[in-house]
C-alpha cells in the first residue's frame, strides 16, 4: 500500500475521493481539491485528519489547480461532472469540466518536478447500451449527438485519450480506470442503489425506471479504491486503461431492487415507470486485464455490498 507520499486528490470530497482518502490518510500527504458541488467528507473525520489539507477550487481554473497541486508525487483525477440528471440539465459544463478541466489536471501534473504516477477516471459508459464481458480494447460506442448520456460518455472517452496521449508523447506515468457502477458507504448525488436502499430502510415504494430488465454489473466502492491504489504503485498500470467492475455481482434492475428489499428486511413494493431517453440495456465487464496485469479482482459480492451499505445508511438516518 503506498505510504510516505504526497498524494493529490480532485474531486477529493466526492464519493469515491473521498473514500480513497480514508485508506491513504495515515501513511501519506493527501490535498483534496473540489469546488464542494457534493459533499461526502465535511461532516466526517477524515476533514480534521491531521495528514489532509483541503482545498476548494475548480479544475476549470488552471492557475489555481498548478498552484494546489505543486510539489506532489501522485495525483487521482476523480473530479467530473456525472449523474444523467445532472448532465441532463448542464451538458455545456459537463463538456467543459470533464474535457477541459481534464486537460488542466494532466497539464499540471506535467509540470510537476517529481510526478510519480496519475490515476483518471473514465466510465463504463464508453461502451454504450449493450456491453456483455467487455475487454478494454473493444470498440467505444457513442450514440445520437446531443443526448445526455453520451454527452457524459464521450467527454468522458475524450479525458481518457488524452490521459494516454501524455503518457505517449510526454512519457508522463498515466492509468487510466474505467468504473462499472461503484456503490456503498459515502455515496452522495444520484444513484440507483442509494436510492433504493434509503426507500427499502423506510419501507417506501421503490421505482423502476423503464420495464426492470436492464443488466449491470454492481461494484462495491472498497474494492473500486483497492483497483486505484494498486495503480498508484503497480508499474504494469502505466500507459494502460482497466475495467474495474464485479462480473459475478449482475443483477437486473428488478433483480437489484427485490435483493435490496430482502436483504434490509423491507416491506417495499416495486413499481415501474417510464423515463425519456436512452438507457443502458446491458453492462458486464470483463476484468481479465486488470487481473492478470494488476493482480486486481473484485472481492466483496452484490448481498455483502447491499448490507454494508445498509447499515451506513441507516447509521446515518439515525443520526
């Protein structure tokens, strides 16, 4: 595990930063930069830890960015604009935080005099509405221009391509994760699985977008960090893309739902509804790369995820 090392975190108080930066805070230096448009670290301990500067910015703003990031050894780009709902409504900055502001991280990084390693984050959805055991060089799909989802996709696929295109040209230490629906503890904005588990702990109707049959792959966040810091250190991760999902934890939208209701005990009803645009039908990745080069592979499965993630929720509603 890396310890002893200045780690720069964008994105830093969102759900998966900020999950990252509970395992690295006692064995490294850690700045989390956000502009604090969601807040999972505030009302937690990590925001005293004494190993933890924070810092509220905007990857749009390039000075400010060098400025924060001067003088660390490892960076995770965490910071974007996601949610379907959220790009729905901002696609311009979706397009500008996750392709301009992707290429002000990459470009400070560069400048740094000792970079060790960067970690970015692209996305499942690179690969569009129907994806069975997909390998990182299967072809990306994007769909009709102007719709939200692949707005999201391809300013996402752009971050990626130039991540590794300053690996390329510049020989800069670049990894590049591709997450497949990471849930748990510590998840703010949307998502389906928090919004299920928090209407089955009260016994509310949970709804279905869409007729329920839809597949993906659920991963659970612990083990979506664990994938990050081993390629923070893991020298067969520069250069290259990973998938980093959980293909034993598949479930339906229905399936999803009726497991969240047994395993909290709830007496929720399911019901469907229908949404606009488009929606991914099936995802399921093949990690055979991340496995083999990495030595990364999912541990906690989809019944486990749903009870730990219970059991935060219902800490936190109890106050």
């Amino acid at each position: 595990m890396l310890s002893d090392a200045s780690v720069f975190i964008t994105g830093g108080a969102g759900f998966i930063g900020s999950t990252l930066a509970g395992q690295l805070a006692d064995s490294n230096s850690l700045t989390l930069y956000d502009n604090f448009a969601r807040d999972a670290i505030s009302d937690t301990p990590l925001a005293r830890h004494p190993n933890v500067r924070i810092v509220r910015g905007d990857i749009l703003d390039p000075a400010a960015l060098q400025a924060a990031m001067a003088g660390h050894t490892h960076v995770v780009h965490c910071a974007a604009i996601a949610g379907i709902d959220t790009v729905t409504k901002s696609p311009v900055t979706t397009m500008r935080v996750n392709m301009m502001g992707s290429a002000n991280v990459l470009e400070a990084a560069n400048a740094l005099d000792a970079c060790q390693r960067v970690v970015c984050f692209s996305t499942s959805e690179v690969f569009g509405q129907r994806a069975f055991r997909v390998s990182e060089t299967d072809n990306t799909v994007m769909g009709a221009v102007g719709e939200p989802r692949w707005t999201y996709a391809v300013s996402k696929l752009a971050e990626e391509h130039l991540a590794i295109a300053y690996h390329s040209e510049f020989g800069l230490p670049v990894a590049v994760v591709r997450p497949f629906n990471v849930y748990g503890p510590g998840q703010v904005g949307e998502g389906a699985m928090r919004i299920f588990i928090e209407r089955a702990l009260r016994n509310e109707p949970i709804q279905i977008h869409g007729d329920g049959s839809q597949i993906r792959s659920w991963c659970y966040v612990d083990d979506m960090v664990r994938s990050v810091m081993i390629a923070l250190e893991h020298p067969n991760a520069v250069g290259e893309s990973f998938n980093i999902g959980n293909p034993r934890a598949v479930a339906t939208m229905t399936g999803l739902a009726q497991a969240v209701v047994r395993v909290t005990n709830s007496s929720s009803q399911i019901s469907f509804v229908h949404r606009g645009g488009v929606d991914v039908e099936l995802r399921v990745p093949k990690i055979d790369k991340a496995r083999d080069l990495i030595g990364f592979e999912a541990e906690v499965d989809l019944d486990e995820g749903i009870e730990r993630t219970a059991a935060w929720i219902g800490r936190r509603a109890a106050g």
